[in-house]
C-alpha cells in the first residue's frame, strides 16, 4: 500500500474535536515524513456538507456510498447527532460493509454507539464518553462498556472515551505504524506531553509528574522519550549536551532520583508496556520500537520493573479487562 487510507464518517450534529483529533496528527504526521504517508477523507451520506454540534460547517471530501476498500483504517466520529445516527440502518451497513475491508476500525466518543448498533462491539470490551457509558451499557447488553480508559483497543477495534482523547489514540496509531520517535515529534508539533496510554485516565510518567525543573535535565528527558528506539548511551547523551558523563550524572540523579542509564531503561520499560496493553505488536516489534537490544533484555527489565514477563503481564491485563 502506498499510503495509508483512513475515511473519517460523519453525519449530522458530529462533534468537530472529534473529527480533527484524528485528522490534524495525521496530516502533521505527514509533514513529519511519514513512510508510507495517510491519506485521509471525511466522508458522509451523499457527500452533503457536515452541519458539526458547535454549529460550524465542514465540506465532505467523498460519498459515504462511494467510498471502497481496502482502508486502512476506518474511523466513526461522535457527536450529539449520535442517537439519530444509530437509528439509521442505511449509514450502519455502510459501516459495517467498511469495516469488513479496514485493517483497523475505531470511533471517538458516542461514535461507540454507532459501532455497538452495527454489532461491531459485540463481545468486546469498549468505551465512551463518561457521560454517556451508562447509555451505551443499558441498550448494547453485549458491550462490556468501561468508561475508565481514554481508549481501549481489541484486536483491530478501538473506542476512544472523546473528543482530546481521540488524539491520543491517533498518535498511538502514529506510534504503531511509524515507531515511537515519530509519535513524540508530532506530540510536540501539536503542544501536547506525548500520548497518555489508553488504560489510564489520567497519570503516567510521561505527563502525570511535573518537567524537571533543570532545563538540561528537561532536554534530556524529552530526548530520551523521543527516541526511545536510538542511541541513548550515557556518553551519546553527554557529548549531545556538551557536557561530562560525571556531570549529566549528577543532574541525573539530583532531579530523576535515577542514574541516566536506570532513567533510559526505567523510560524504555514503560514504553514497552504502553504497547504491550494498547496494540497488538509483537513481543519482538515492542521490544526493538522501545530500544531493547533484544526481546530477552526486555524481559528482564520487565521482570524487574513489573514482576511478570511481558507474555504474561499481557496476558495477564487481558484477562483483568475480559
């Protein structure tokens, strides 16, 4: 494939954040130098124009009903307009017809009430909008509907909770077609801390604690969560930043509390298992996206980190989410 094609659905009354949450980190992504690049269309039934809740007007770029695959990857937007949207059978075959031919299929927020009416959802665990789960749940007894994560992805079905969390879905979708590096920079294009991991609502290492207040310190933690995948050897580091490996490791240990090869490896480790709960890679892929020599060096970082083998704390979360 030569590109990477994801068709945004919307209908009337969408939420507008929702639709640009995917579509903006995807085309910045492009401009970043995405290999294969996305392309990406809005599409709606006839091809009318988009009347979104906040009471702007987006143009369609395609037909719903000329849209054909193979897509890469399908997403359903929400929207105060959701419940009318459900209760349309013409726009729930046209997704359920899509989503037969999209390696991924994803919604944003009440968008999950779209893909549970399409019986998508149907023995999967899912989200939404808090304010609205309980809904979801009642009319969908087949959904295991948990409002608590920003996203959760299941297999090749993903449900974000809404609007700014669907951008953090999309640049773990970055993440897992293009490696963690372009995910950082594009977080950064964007004026937002890196992703949040979908299984937590609100804290992680990356956004929960306070920047190092030490400007070289903050340099090098943003290097270090941005490429993961590189060379991050203490004296790689030292010489980028001018300054001795004795003198980053004092910094180091004064404002992380970690010596700067335990801060890298500590990074890498949570990165890993951010991907280990939120995609569908492989042990092998995880392990050399996040900058482990080896799946064995990883498991033993994993091991010490969380207890359990990345196999088995993946297994493990599965099983506490079924």
């Amino acid at each position: 494939m030569n590109e990477r094609l994801t068709v945004v659905i919307g209908y009337p009354q969408s939420e507008l954040l929702d639709i640009a949450s995917v579509t903006t980190p995807l085309h910045m992504a492009n401009q970043l130098g995405a290999a294969p690049p996305y392309r990406t269309r809005l599409a709606t039934s006839g091809g009318r124009p988009l009347p979104c809740d906040s009471g702007l007007t987006l143009e369609s770029q395609v037909a719903l009903e000329r849209v054909t695959g193979p897509l890469d990857t399908l997403v359903v937007s929400g929207g105060i307009g959701h419940e009318a949207a459900a209760g349309n059978p013409v726009l729930l075959a046209h997704i359920r017809r899509l989503a037969a031919v999209s390696r991924r299929v994803a919604s944003v927020c009440t968008g999950a009430t779209l893909l549970a009416a399409a019986g998508l959802l149907d023995g999967r665990r899912a989200t939404t909008h808090w304010r609205y789960a309980g809904t979801l749940a009642a009319h969908h007894p087949n959904v295991t509907v948990d409002p608590g994560p920003l996203y959760i992805r299941e297999g090749h079905v993903s449900t974000a909770a809404g609007v700014t969390s669907a951008l953090d879905l999309t640049l773990a979708f970055v993440e897992e077609d293009h490696g963690p590096r372009l995910a950082r920079i594009v977080a950064r294009a964007l004026v937002t801390y890196l992703q949040r991991p979908g299984d937590q609502a609100q804290i992680s290492m990356f956004v929960g604690a306070p920047p190092p207040e030490h400007p070289l310190i903050r340099q090098v933690v943003d290097h270090v969560v941005g490429n993961l995948d590189g060379d991050l050897s203490p004296a790689t580091l030292a010489a980028k930043l001018n300054v001795s490996e004795r003198h980053l490791t004092r910094l180091s240990l004064e404002y992380l509390g970690r010596t700067p090869g335990r801060f890298i490896r500590h990074a890498r480790t949570q990165a890993a298992e951010r991907l280990l709960v939120s995609s569908s890679l492989s042990v092998a892929d995880i392990a050399t996206r996040c900058g482990f020599g080896s799946t064995e060096s990883l498991r033993q970082s994993f091991v010490t980190e969380f207890g359990l083998s990345p196999a088995r704390y993946r297994q493990a979360r599965a099983k506490g989410s079924g």
